[in-house]
C-alpha cells in the first residue's frame, strides 16, 4: 500500500492553456474523489467515482473541468483554457466500499488523500 | 445542506501549553466527524474521528475530540503542544448520500507554536 499519488506535485501555467492532472488511487480502492483547495480555504468536492462511472459533480466544476476514470484505477482532472481563478491546490482521496458492517461505524469508508497538485496560472 | 465552522482562524500557542480547536457542525442526522491537519504544502492526514459511541474520541500525535450533540460541537484538544503541532488543522462533516460520503470541511484554523 503506497498511498494515494497524484502527478504533478506542481503546474505552473499561462492563462488559456489545458493542463490535466493524474491521479492514482489506493488499489482496489473503487471510489475516487477530487476537492479544490484554494488559499485560506477548507478543501471543497469537485467530483466523485464510483469505480469508472463519474456520479456526481460539484457546481464548482465548470464546463472547462472534465475528469475521468476509464478503467476504474486512475483518474484525470483536466481543465481547458485556464483563468486565473483556477489556481489552487487539487486534491484527490480515494475509499473503499466495504460491505455491511456491523453498526454505524460500517457505514461510511474513510478517504484517503494524496499529497495535491497545486496550479498555477500566470 | 451540512456545513462546518472553524470560528478561529488563526490560533497561537506557547510550546508545552494546551490546545483547543473549536468546530461547530450543521447536519440534518448524526454526522460522521473529522479532524484533519495538513502541514505546508502537504495534503490531509486524518487526526481521529468519530462515527458513534463514545463521545470521546482519541486519535494520532496525542490529539483527542469531544463530539457534544447538544452543542454541535466537535472540539480537538491536546494537552501539551509541540513545535510540530504547527500546521493548518480542518474540521470535517460526512454524510452519505446515494454512495457519495463526500467530505463538507471548515475554513481551518491555522495553528502558530511559539517557544
């Protein structure tokens, strides 16, 4: 088990440019989210999947935001023509659905996160 | 919808003295609770949480958190902080829905260790 690993660690960008963002997740670990964290801010949910279906988007994640997990291991976040309000930091946590355990405190799968990627855009 | 206050923005602590963190919750059931600090350019290392039972909840680095239903609270405290407690810590709410537990955090409270 190495953790959840995200690449790059950093992206410097000019304004307008695509930059896409990997993301590898615990293995077999079936769910994936992705948060943005800006400066001075809690991190906040852009998407999450449930192994290669992408079932729920935030409002935040924009048309020019697109992820995906093809094959239900790693994920991409890419964001077409960059503005300056896109810099933060990107962070990526993925879980493992367990099946019923006993009581509530088998109810809810704890995510992982990994170290983020923070984008900058000039 | 569920949401999370951290009403201190910035606390400052002498070395060896104690730390309170406070978080207050908004969550229509019981909520699943987090502690999570994250250290300068690094992402989130889960502290302790709660999901049920005992109020008081222990966790990693000699943290503990007090889940207070009455008061929607979920305070962290420590008794006797160390210069690398210094870090941005955020409190988190969780819930389920349709499968997707994902996490609601506060704005964070940015923990300062003087000597």
């Amino acid at each position: 088990d190495t953790g959840v690993s995200q690449d790059p660690r950093h992206k410097i960008t000019k304004r307008g440019q695509n930059v896409t963002f990997r993301c590898d997740p615990i293995s077999e670990h079936n769910r994936l989210y992705w948060y943005r964290q800006t400066l001075g801010q809690g991190p906040e949910f852009l998407t999450y999947f449930q192994n290669e279906a992408q079932l729920e988007k935030s409002r935040l994640l924009s048309d020019r935001f697109s992820a995906e997990r093809p094959k239900g291991s790693f994920s991409t976040l890419e964001i077409q023509r960059t503005e300056q309000g896109d810099s933060a930091m990107y962070l990526c946590a993925s879980s493992k659905k367990r099946g019923p355990g006993s009581g509530r405190a088998g109810s809810y799968n704890e995510q992982f996160f990994g170290p983020g990627t923070r984008l900058t855009v000039l | 919808a569920q949401s999370v206050t951290q009403p201190d923005i910035h606390i400052t602590v002498s070395e060896g003295a104690s730390l309170e963190l406070r978080c207050n919750y908004s969550y229509g059931a019981t909520p699943y609770l987090f502690w999570y600090v994250q250290s300068p350019g690094q992402g989130l290392q889960l502290l302790l949480k709660y999901f049920s039972g005992d109020t008081l909840v222990q966790g990693i680095k000699g943290f503990e958190a007090e889940f207070k239903r009455s008061q929607s609270s979920f305070n962290l405290r420590k008794p006797s902080v160390h210069w690398s407690d210094a870090a941005e810590y955020f409190c988190a709410v969780g819930g389920a829905w349709f499968g997707n537990e994902k996490l609601t955090f506060g704005t964070g409270t940015r923990l300062t260790i003087i000597p």
